[in-house]
C-alpha cells in the first residue's frame, strides 16, 4: 500500500462518496433524484419526497444540514409507538466524584445486538437538546432480519474498539471497522449486522450541535483529517424496477422500528421497508473515517503541545466561542523529535472531562495487545478524567522517561491508538458504570507515609 490507511482484515466492497461538508447527491437508478425542482408533482420512478434536517432551516449556509430523499413509501405511514423493553426511561447518570476511573473491562450480556446499548455517562439532557451521552455496545448478534433503529436523541458518533460493523442506512450502506469511525445523523433509520463476530465500542451521542472538522488556523488549509477522506454511502434501494422499469417497487416487507427518544426506547411497526430510499441530495448524511488517515501534526523542536492538534471532529459551544460541547481526538502512531522535552503528556488539571480507550488497531485477534496489559489501558477498557482530576504518568514512566535519549522514536507503533472524547460539562456516570471502575488509577491510592 503506497498511502496511510489500515491494514484492514475485513475488505470493503461498497462504494462511497468522497468530502465531509459537500453537497452530495447518489441514486440507485439513474435519473432516480429530482431535477432542479426539489419536490416535484410527480418525482421519478413513482417516487415520493421526504426530507431529513439536522439544522433549523435559517442556519448559516457552512453549516447547514438538510438532506431531500426519494422513496417508495413515505415514513409517515407506521402503526403507533408503544413503549420497547420495559416500557420505562432509564435513570440518568448521577454518579460523580473527583475520582479518576478506569474500566479495564466492560460487563457484557449474552445475546446481545445494536438495542442493547448501556448508558454509561451523560451530561445534559436529550429533552432539552443540552449535552451528550456515551452509550457502550457490546454485541454478539446482528440486529434481528427487518429491524431498524434510529436515535431523536442526536447524531451518533460511533467509536468501534474491536470488531466490524455493517450499517444499512436509508441512505446507503458503511463498513464500519476497528480503526474507523462513523456518524449517523439524528433521526435517521439504520441497521446493523456483524459480519465477522462480536463487536465492541462507544456511541457518543450528541444532544446539540453536530460534529464538524476543527478550523486549522495557522496551520492551513490541510492536515488532521482532511476532508476528502471521509466516505459517505451512495444511495442503495431495498427492492427493484418494475413496469418496464419506470416504477421502483420496494420489497415487501413488515418491519419493526425501534427508536430513542430522551433515553427512552419506542417501537412500531410498518408495511414496508425504511430502506427505500432510490436517491437523496444534501447535506445530512452519515459517514466514516479511517483514523490512519488522520494527518498528525507534531512537536518539532522542544515541549507537546496542546492535543487540541490531535482533534478529529468538534462539536463548537456556541454559548462559549471557542469551546467545544465535545472534541473527538486520537492519539495515534506518530514521530517523538523533540529535544530536552519530557516525551510524555505532563501533570495536569483540565476542565474539559477526558473519557478515553485504546483501539488496537492490529486488526489480529491474536495481537498481543488484545490479550490485554500488566496494568494502564487494556484493550476493551476505557477511562474517565474528570474536570480538574489530575492525571500524568505514573512515577515509574515518569523516570524512564526522564532519563531516555531524545532520539527519535516513532511512537504507539505497537498497533495501538488512544482515543478520547473531551467533554465541556462534568459526565455523570450510571451505577452500573461505576461499580464496574476501579477509582484513581492515575495515582498512588495512598501516599506511603500517610498518617490519615
Ligand atoms: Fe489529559
């Protein structure tokens, strides 16, 4: 391979679209998308036109989201929502402590698909459209034949830390595998099947705003992750042309949606399938990320900088210019030059809230790194720093690296890649979440010589 990207183990056949903020356009047969009138009298193949917004209509032009589609049968037409599940709105997280945590392990269900995602942290509330949740999926099971969920809560950023997902979405299909990521817009149907075994990850799902590319200042026009290399799905439609192929008939079939709304879990059903959908234009759609691709800028003489140069995708609090509700970033394999620098992230306080894990990026059940540590971060694991929680190396990192030579090295070269999700707002943490952390990991649990 002449150009960054991962080794995936899982290939890739669907087709993609190229450019995070383009206004793009596919179909499934051709002349299927509307021409220049956006809702016609008559759209082609006998189609009918909804749309998706991810934005108030009057939102800036930069940022404004809105996608048309072309189906066989509008959305409209499901039975009543009655409560999923046990029909109840699962508490909100309210653990909070100035603990560090740390999740060498999840626990994990048996039979366990897409639905059965956990809270694990929130902040904010989905009613209100403030703040955001980390939900943990563990899953062993593909989503059942003619099930689709989707997510009023927000846009879903989904961070796989082993395994490969298969996304139908209304508007096309995504591999999603270990090194990758995924946005799913707010709204939107979507289905998930595995086609190489369990999976495991996090979905942070956004209550406000949307994830965008941070601005880049005086570094330019390039670097972090560019633009083109995100993939967006091309339109793929559930069923065929009939007619003397002037009519898009879609297959039929009776389907179960399962939707989130401020945590709470509803499910209907209707007569035909929600991936219909024979062409869309617009702003609004899902899309992935390989993180190989990730531009990595770098300390080239002396000091680390800040990590807001590992920033993937940003969420701007518009109520703070500047700030962000939430920074996705990565930690990746890159070069360590520095000189007279300590190579290792120094003490420190922050006031966003750090909730970070490994990706092994091996793409090797075998690798040695998911078999797990001796201690720090495992595989599968995550962990949390709080607001002003102080975290650094531990004294035995801090004294190798204090006293190994400044050569140039290439760093996490091991297959493996940090992530971390920079929250602007404490995360509460559920009970469960917190009976299964083990509490500040960061530091000593008691100086040697206390006499408290
Ligand atoms: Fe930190």
């Amino acid at each position: 391979m002449s150009y960054p990207a991962t080794a995936f183990a899982v290939k890739d056949t669907y087709k993609y679209l190229e450019g995070l903020g383009n206004y793009h356009s596919s179909e499934a047969f051709p002349g299927a998308n509307a021409k220049v009138n956006n809702s016609p009298q008559k759209p082609p193949y006998g189609l009918k036109t909804e749309r998706l917004s991810g934005t108030s209509f009057t939102a800036p032009r930069e940022s404004n989201l809105q996608t048309w589609m072309y189906r066989a049968t509008p959305s409209m037409f499901h039975a009543e929502y009655m409560p999923y599940g046990n029909g109840e709105t699962p508490a909100a997280p309210t653990y909070l402590s100035p603990n560090s945590y740390m999740w060498p392990k999840f626990p994990s269900e048996p039979k366990a698909d897409w639905i059965s995602q956990r809270l694990l942290a929130q902040n904010g509330n989905p009613a209100t459209k403030e703040g955001l949740a980390i939900h943990l999926y563990s899953v062993s099971e593909s989503m059942p034949e003619h099930t689709a969920f989707s997510s009023m809560d927000g846009d879903s950023l989904i961070i796989p830390q082993i395994g490969t997902l298969d996304i139908q979405t209304e508007l096309g299909k995504l591999l999603v595998r270990q090194n990758e990521i995924a946005v799913i817009p707010r709204g939107m149907r979507y289905r998930v099947t595995l086609p190489d075994g369990p999976a495991h990850g996090f979905i942070c799902e956004l209550f406000q705003s949307h994830f965008q590319l941070p601005n880049l200042g005086v570094i330019g026009s390039t670097g972090l992750a560019n633009p083109r290399e995100f993939e967006i799905p091309v339109a793929y439609f559930d069923g065929k042309l009939s007619d003397d192929g002037k009519v898009a008939v879609a297959n039929d079939a009776e389907y179960r949606l399962i939707t989130r709304q401020a945590g709470r879990l509803w499910s209907c059903t209707q007569a035909s399938t929600p991936f219909d959908v024979a062409a869309w234009h617009g702003t609004n759609y899902p899309y992935k990320f390989d993180l190989a691709k990730f531009c990595v800028m770098g300390n080239m003489l002396f000091d680390e900088h800040d990590p807001s140069m590992y920033v993937v995708l940003t969420a701007p609090a518009y109520s703070e210019p500047g700030n962000a509700i939430v920074e996705f970033l990565i930690i990746p394999p890159r070069w360590m030059v520095s000189e007279n620098t300590l190579w290792l992230p120094y003490y420190h306080r922050n006031t966003m809230n750090e909730f970070y894990g490994p990706i092994v990026n091996a793409q090797e059940p075998t690798h040695p790194l998911n078999q797990g540590k001796e201690k720090g971060s495992r595989p599968f694991g995550a962990g949390l720093n709080g607001t002003m929680v102080v975290h650094g190396a531990t004294e035995a990192e801090l004294e190798k690296a204090s006293n190994a030579p400044s050569t140039p090295s290439k760093a996490m070269n091991d297959g493996m890649s940090l992530f971390l999700l920079e929250t602007e707002k404490p995360l509460f943490v559920s009970d469960w979440a917190a009976e299964a952390a083990i509490k500040n990991m960061n530091g000593k649990n008691k100086p040697a010589n206390s006499k408290l």
